[in-house]
C-alpha cells in the first residue's frame, strides 16, 4: 500500500480501562478529540498503536492491524506521546538515515539539531523532535498526543504547517488536544472522550 | 603435609572476645550496633552449629535421596532470597520461579558437570562432594541473578518512556531492551569479574585458607580455589544470562510491547 490516502478504521476498540470506541477517520482528515485529564484520549491512542493490550479491530485501508507483525504496523501508523522517551545521548542517534528527517527539521525550525544532545534540549524542542523522528518514517497514519502544549505561538504554527502538508497528503490525522482553538483550526471533526468513550462534540455539549 | 589442628569449643569463645570487645565500643560510643552485632553472631553460630549437625547426619546416611532434600532446601532458600533481594520483582508466581529456575539450572549443570568430569567422587553424588560444591555455586549464582534481576527490573521502570518512543518507531522488543539488558547482565556480572581479579592479591578466598588451615599443600588448595573458581564464574554467568533474558522476555509480549503490568511493586524487604 502506498502512503497516505487510506482510511484508518476503528472498530470496538476497547481495554479494561476505556472503550469500547467506534471510528473512521477518512483519508487526509484530521478528528481532533478533547476531554478531560484521565477520560481515556491517550490510551485510546496507545491501544491504536497496540502499545497496551487491547481488543477490537483496527484497519489502516485494507490492512488488518491484528494480522502484520506490531513493529510493521507502528512504522505504518505513527504515534507521538505527549511525553517521548530518549534512549541516547545525541539527538541524530533517534533518527534512521535519510534526508527526510533534515527538511523536517527545516520545517520545525532546527536545522542544526542533529549535532545537539539531548540533555540540553528544552521541552519545547524535545516536543518537535520526538514529531519529526516519527514523521522521518513517512507513516500512513499519524496519532498525536497534545503534539503542542509546550510550544509558542510560532512554534505552534510551524507544527500545524507541517501537519496541513502530511493532511493534503492524504494521511489521516488523530489529534488529542486541550487547546479548543487548535482543535477547530485542526480538526474537521471534533470528538470529545468521556469516560472512556467518544462523543461528537456537538452531542458532549447538549 | 603438616597436620591438622583440631579446636575445642573454648578455642571458639576466645577468638568471639573482639566481637565482645566491638558491642562494647558500640555501647561506650553510643553507636547503637551492639545489638545487631550480637544478634547476627548469635544467629550465625546457630546456624553453623546446626548445618554442622545436619551436614554429620547427611555424610553418615550416604543417602542419594536425602542429599537431593538438602539441595532442594539450599534451593528452596536461595530462591527466596533471590525474590526478596530485588525492589521490583516480576508479578506471581513468576517473581519466585524464574530467578530460582535460572538459578538451579545452571548451577545445577556447573555442579554435576565438576563432580562427573573433574572431581569424580564414588558414588558421583557423595554429599561431602556435592553438596558443598552445588552451595558454592549455588550462592554466588544467587548473588549475581539476583543483582541481574533487581538492575533489569528497576531499569524498565525508569527508562520506560525510552524503551516505548523505540517501539512505536518501529523497534523490536530486542532492540528496545537491548541497552538495559545489557546494563542489567553487566550488574550481575560485575561480583563475580571482582571477586576473580582480586583473588589471591586482595585476599585469600574462605575455602582456600580454610583448606590451608586444615593441613593441605598451599598448591593443592589453590587448584581447589581455581576449579571452584572457574566453576562459580561459569555458573554465575549461565544463571544471570538466563534470568535476565528470560525476564526480558516477560516483560514484553508478542505484540512488540513492554509489560510493566507484569512487575509487582516490592513491599520492601
């Protein structure tokens, strides 16, 4: 299957902590989904990208997640945690070999920080580095966690840009965030979780 | 060969009086040890005065099934050390059975393997032989499994956020794991590299004087030291390679993913 352009289906996705949750997500749109601290929105991502046990089914176009090998299928569909880990001391060990990674920096606005260290970055850079090393593998589907709590305004801007690109790419986009504004500018549909499961927004405000 | 000096009871109390004279350095000084310190030399004159009694018994009876009981008893303690020596343990069952099946599969290997090919004692399984052999072994493997084991299971726990950014770049569990395995099996490697370069230099080993004292040719002793040596060092190695691998796999599943439900939290020891 190509990059992009493939509908991420969820079907009765559910652990014993949230669920069961019911979504498409069509091909270039982006659902943004908000909700109270401890609803379920980042285990719901983490079950997407089978990182806790979970059941139901999840499609990335015609591809079954539950029949490819998990680390095929996390390069497929990439998720960013609200908060990634590093496992070395240079910033370019996170990185696989490739000029995507440079024009992604580019874009994030840190052309240099493949010489840096990670221990001297600041939060707001951990935050565009940890999306621009999961954007380097070209993934078909993309789950962000929050992907901008602790940026600025241009930083913001500089990742939303970056976003629009991967959207008019025909990737399809789960954003959970807290920022109402960022949810309209980024979503073209907006889902609340409660308590594990997901409203649409119009329906969680009635 | 000189002779072989036996001591009497009295011998024992005497050479106690520098203890006796330490719990009374405590006391004066107000350092509040002499009750530790009596405590733990009462227990350990119990304890040897029994296994004294016990291993006089077992020698006597010649039995191959008695001396399997006793082995079975220095695995059954050694296992639960292992389990309470770590902070993190693996969940249920497995918190006890691994560390302890590593622990006696290699050791018991090392052990039949000197008895079978070096020392060859008739009957092969002679408890004056086999026993003190397999409690050598056995306890410096337990040493190393259970630094292995507390270094891995403490280290998933911190460095989680890493080893989970690696898998959902499409990582193996292998790869993720690999830095703190490494730094784990390192941690139950590190007594036993010590212990092998300090050996002769720093100190002379336990068993080595406890041979010299007793009347046997320094040379001889040393070939004891060197075997038992060798045979800890292969044994510890087996043990903590196998229990930290095996811990490794546990603690991530089929589905590339890291299990730290699988991780009971230590109530402390």
């Amino acid at each position: 299957m190509s990059r992009g352009a493939a509908m991420l289906e969820v079907i009765d996705l559910r652990t014993s902590l949230f669920g069961p949750v019911s979504l498409s997500v069509a091909a270039g749109e982006c659902v943004a989904i908000m909700g109270a601290s401890g609803s379920g929105k980042s285990l719901f991502l983490r079950a997407l990208a089978d990182l806790d046990p979970n059941e139901g089914r999840v499609l990335l176009g015609d591809e079954d997640r539950d029949a490819m090998p998990a680390d095929r299928w996390r390069r497929k569909v990439a998720m960013v945690p609200a908060e990634s880990g590093w496992w070395s001391d240079r910033v370019a060990d996170h990185f696989e070999p490739g000029a995507v990674a440079g024009v992604l920096l580019e874009a994030f606005g840190l052309p240099d920080a493949m010489a840096w260290e990670v221990s001297r970055l600041s939060s707001g850079e951990r935050h565009r580095l940890a999306l621009a090393r999961a954007l380097a593998l070209k993934p078909a589907a993309i789950l962000l966690d929050e992907p901008t709590a602790t940026l600025d305004e241009a930083a913001t801007a500089q990742v939303e840009a970056v976003l629009r690109d991967e959207l008019a790419r025909g990737v399809p986009v789960v954003l959970v965030t807290h920022d109402p504004a960022q949810a309209k500018r980024m979503g073209s549909r907006l889902l609340t979780m409660e308590r594990g499961r997901l409203h649409a927004r119009a329906e969680a405000r009635a | 060969m000189s002779g072989y000096i036996a001591l009497s009871y009295w011998d024992i109390v005497l050479a106690a009086v520098f203890l006796v004279l330490n719990a009374g350095l405590s006391l004066a000084l107000r350092l509040d040890l002499e009750r530790q310190l009596l405590i733990a030399a009462g227990r350990m004159v119990v304890q040897l005065l029994m296994v004294g009694l016990i291993l006089k018994a077992v020698f006597a009876a010649a039995s191959p099934w008695i001396t399997l009981l006793v082995a079975l008893v220095m695995v059954g303690f050694a296992g639960h050390e292992i389990r309470a020596r770590q902070e993190r343990r693996l969940a249920g069952p497995w918190g006890y059975a691994l560390g302890a099946g590593a622990m006696t599969l290699a050791g018991t290997i090392v052990t039949a393997f000197a008895l079978a090919s070096q020392i060859q004692p008739t009957p092969w399984w002679s408890p004056q032989f086999a026993l003190p052999l397999f409690g050598m072994v056995l306890g410096n493997t337990m040493t190393g499994v259970s630094l292995g084991l507390d270094a891995l299971h403490g280290m998933v726990g911190r460095e989680r956020r890493a080893i989970e950014a690696q898998l959902l770049l499409g990582h193996t569990r292998l790869a993720a794991l690999l830095p703190v395995v490494r730094r784990a099996l390192r941690s139950g490697f590190t007594p036993i590299i010590n212990a092998m370069a300090a050996t002769g230099v720093v100190s002379l080993p336990g068993m080595m004087t406890g041979q010299i004292l007793s009347g046997v040719d320094p040379q001889e002793a040393v070939k004891y030291q060197l075997l038992i040596m060798f045979l800890i060092g292969g044994a510890t190695g087996l043990g903590v390679l196998g229990a930290v691998i095996a811990s490794a796999r546990r603690l991530t599943d089929h589905r590339q993913r890291l299990r730290l439900d699988r991780l009971a939290p230590a109530p402390g020891r």
